[in-house]
C-alpha cells in the first residue's frame, strides 16, 4: 500500500478516490452476464481510481503510476462483458471519461472522418456529425453509454456491421493516437495497420487517448420488427438482404422461437412460434425490403423511424450484447457462445446448426461482414450447466465448422479474438516497458487461477486481414 500512499500524495489536484464504494463500482463492467467471470471476478477492485478530466490529467496520472510502479487498468464506461474493465491485480483504475470532446473533422471539403478524445460517449459522436449529414460507419449496441476509447479498445463490430464489417477490417479504424506508460508518457500516432495492434487489446499494449473513425451518410434509418413462421425462411431473408449489396441496412438480427417471447417489449408485435428478425433500414431501400420480407413468407409487424419505437429504446438495444441482457431479466441462466459462421455456405451452416443443436436451445445470431465476405456471429441460448458442459459444446460447435471466440474469459489469448502475436508483444514492451498496464490480461502474465478456471477448448478466430 506504500506505493499507492505515494502515488495520491503525487496526484495531487487529480480526482482520485479510495472509497470502497467508488473502488467497488469503479472495478467491474457488465462481465456478471457470465457466470464464469460472475464467480471469478467478483470482490477484484483496485486500490484507487483515478478521474482525470483533461489529457494533460491523464499524462501526469499515468507518469505517476509509472513512476511508482502501480498496475492500471484503463476504464471507460464499464459497458465491456468480458472483464476488460476489471483490475485482476488491484492497483489504479484509470477513468478516462472525463477526456472527452470531439476534435474535429478530417478530412479536405468533404469529411473522411471524425476524430474524438477517446472518453467520448460513442452516441455524442453522431450527435455532432449527424447535423453535417454524416454518422459513424459502426457502434456499438452501448451507443449510448459506451466510449470511443472503450469500443475501440475491447470492442470488435456492432451496429452497421453487416454493411461496413468489423472494426479490425482494412480502413473502419483511421488513426489512433496512443500514450505511452512511462515516467514522462509520450503520444504516439498510429496508422493503417498499426491500429490493429492496439484495437481489441484490452489497453494493454498503450491507452488510447483519440480515436479517429471514417464516417458514412446518414440516412433517415426506419426499424423494422419482422415475423417469420419458423427459422429456416428467418434465416434465409437475413442472408438475403445482407447479400443485397445495394439494400442499405444497419442490424440485421435473427432470433429463433421462443426467444421473441424474451423481449417483452417486442414480443407482442411476434405471432407465437414464430421466428423474428430486427432490422435497421435506410428510408430508400424499404421497397426491397419488402420484397424480400415477403418472399421469404415474413411480415413485417411493426416499424418506425429510428429512436421513436414505443418500446422506449432504439432499437439496436435489443441487439448485439444487449440480447443476452433481456434474455437473462428473464433467466439469468442462460448464455451463449461467441461462434463465427463460414462464408461459404453461410445459410447452410446455420440451418444445420439451428437444427443439429436444437436440443441445446434457440439460435441468436448477428449478420455481419468480416474479411471481405458475409458472416454471421451467435450460437444457441442455453442453460449454464458447469464449465464441462461449456467445454463439451465449444467442442461440438467447432466440430460442426464454426469458429469460436471465448467469451467467458478476461485473458485475451483465451479469448481468441485478438491475435496476439510479436507485434502486439513489442508495442507492449515499447509502450509499457514496466508491464504495468491490464496485468494478467495479454500474455503468459495471467494468474494462474483466471487462466485455467475460464480456459475453454476454443480455436479462436482467425483473420486473413490481419497482417
């Protein structure tokens, strides 16, 4: 504790707390939606937490936990479901959301881009870009609560990703700009591909202090509500419309039966029995999605211009990581894995894991694009039964051709999202050369008892992008 005595007494003006309360709520994220990281991250706090409300805060913050050797885990808004936010080694919780602001435009006439500090609320970005006619590519389902930083650095895809892909695909990620954790922290600019080596990195490699992402139109987006009368045409339409290459679309988000009946605000719009599929379209492309609404044997029940639903949040709230959120209001026992579908015979793949699973439990997917071709993301929901049950469907799910990304673990190698390769391992020794940032969380560092307890025997995701 001597160390963390010196470290207040050098903050000096810096908002810092040792409240336990503050420490409690300031050292978890939404990982309680696994009952792997339930157990074993619960009581982990840091020792302080830390508010700088200016980049200059941050940089005399991070000089001096580096100066006196304090573990730093970076927060943002604790939106991440994996224990990114979580310290696995006490130490300073650094909450950036303070440093926050868009910069600016980039870009010469016409914007390319956005650039923001990385505390910046995701759904502020849009805010200020949309009176411009212009919106980010892709955000997550936490849009409004969620940072730029904290997308960036454990976030992966979301909304919009069905028409733009992933944020690690070529181009979705213009620059970063990166502090190292040293006695006088430098700022580093990272570009093309560099960014990947932070992305997705948990903070562990640099703390991302601005984010500059590419921007799209912004189109008057209606969402849909559409029925099915099983699967199977469910199915089809999603691949449909997603391989619709002029049908703008922002969330394409099947939901086998009886999982509808788990969103009570929407469930009264969904026949029962029926599958349904929540869609975010662009105004101008709805006739073709009519169209092929109503080839696949659908129906679209309800729809409405974006953000005004009587369900009383955007519908993209509903999606992605928010899914299993209602899902589990209603049973907290449910979960799902992180599987990755093939391009190739994607509907396919899907119906024979919707049929060759149907005793494990209902199918939840995400369409998205990755590595410059159509995918989709999810795996059936169902009950936790122990980590051996875990274990044996990762295991079956593999087997039936799906890759899987471990979810129910903090350690990035686990998790198999993230390459983590010698690239990432020497920005991590040139930014952090006192391995102080996200301890126990990139590398062969992890302790023990997190590593083998969240272990699964998944192959992870690999990207032919990636270099």
């Amino acid at each position: 504790m001597h160390a963390i005595d010196a470290l207040c007494d050098r903050l000096g003006g810096i908002e810092h707390s040792r409240d336990p309360r503050r420490l409690r709520a300031g050292s978890r994220d939404r990982f309680a939606q696994s009952p792997v990281l339930r157990d074993l991250l619960h009581g982990r706090t840091a020792d302080v937490i830390i508010a700088p409300r200016t980049k200059d805060e941050l940089r005399a913050a991070v000089a001096a936990c580096a100066r006196h050797r304090v573990p730093i885990t970076v927060r943002g808004a604790g939106s991440g479901q994996f224990g990114q936010g979580v310290p696995l080694s006490g130490g300073a919780v650094v909450d950036v959301t303070g440093v926050a602001g868009v910069v600016g435009w980039t870009g010469a006439g016409v914007p390319t881009g956005v650039r923001a500090l990385a505390g910046t609320v995701v759904a502020d970005i849009d805010a200020a870009t949309r009176p411009d006619g212009w919106e980010l590519r892709m955000h997550p389902s936490t849009a409004r609560q969620a940072t730029v930083g904290g997308y960036i650095a454990g976030g992966h895809a979301g909304i919009g990703s069905c028409q733009w892909g992933i944020l690690r695909d070529t181009g979705n990620i213009t620059a970063l700009e990166v502090m190292t954790v040293e006695e006088e922290p430098r700022l580093v600019e990272l570009t093309g591909r560099d960014v990947n080596t932070v992305h997705h990195a948990y903070g562990a490699n640099g703390i991302i202090t601005e984010v500059e992402l590419p921007v799209a139109p912004a189109w008057e987006w209606t969402e849909l509500v559409v029925s099915f009368p099983d699967f199977a045409r469910a199915a089809r339409f999603s691949v449909d419309v997603c391989t619709s290459d002029g049908v703008l679309k922002k969330v394409v988000s099947p939901h086998a039966h009886p999982l509808p009946r788990y969103f009570p605000d929407l469930a009264p719009f969904v026949p029962d029995g029926h599958a349904m599929v929540l869609l975010l379209a662009a105004a101008q492309s709805l006739p073709n999605v009519e169209d092929l609404v109503h080839e696949n044997g659908g129906e679209i029940r309800y729809r409405c211009r974006e953000g005004e639903g009587v369900y009383g949040a955007p519908l993209y709230e509903f999606t992605w990581g928010h899914s299993m959120m209602h899902y589990q209001r209603v049973d907290r026992s449910l979960i799902g894995l992180l599987a990755l579908y093939p391009h190739d015979g994607l509907h396919e793949s899907i119906m024979r894991v919707h049929h060759d699973f149907a005793d494990l439990g209902p199918l939840h997917l995400e369409m998205k694009r990755i590595d410059g071709g159509l995918s989709a993301q999810g795996s059936p929901v169902f009950s936790y039964q122990g980590r051996a049950h875990l274990a044996e469907t990762t295991a079956r799910l593999q087997d039936a051709g799906l890759a899987i990304a471990n979810t129910h673990t903090p350690v990035l190698s686990a998790s198999g999202m993230k390459p983590w390769g010698g690239k990432e391992a020497a920005f991590k020794r040139e930014f952090d050369p006192y391995g102080l940032l996200a301890q126990g969380k990139a590398d062969a560092s992890a302790p023990a008892d997190v590593s083998e307890s969240t272990a699964l025997p998944n192959s992870g995701w690999s990207y032919r992008l990636s270099r």
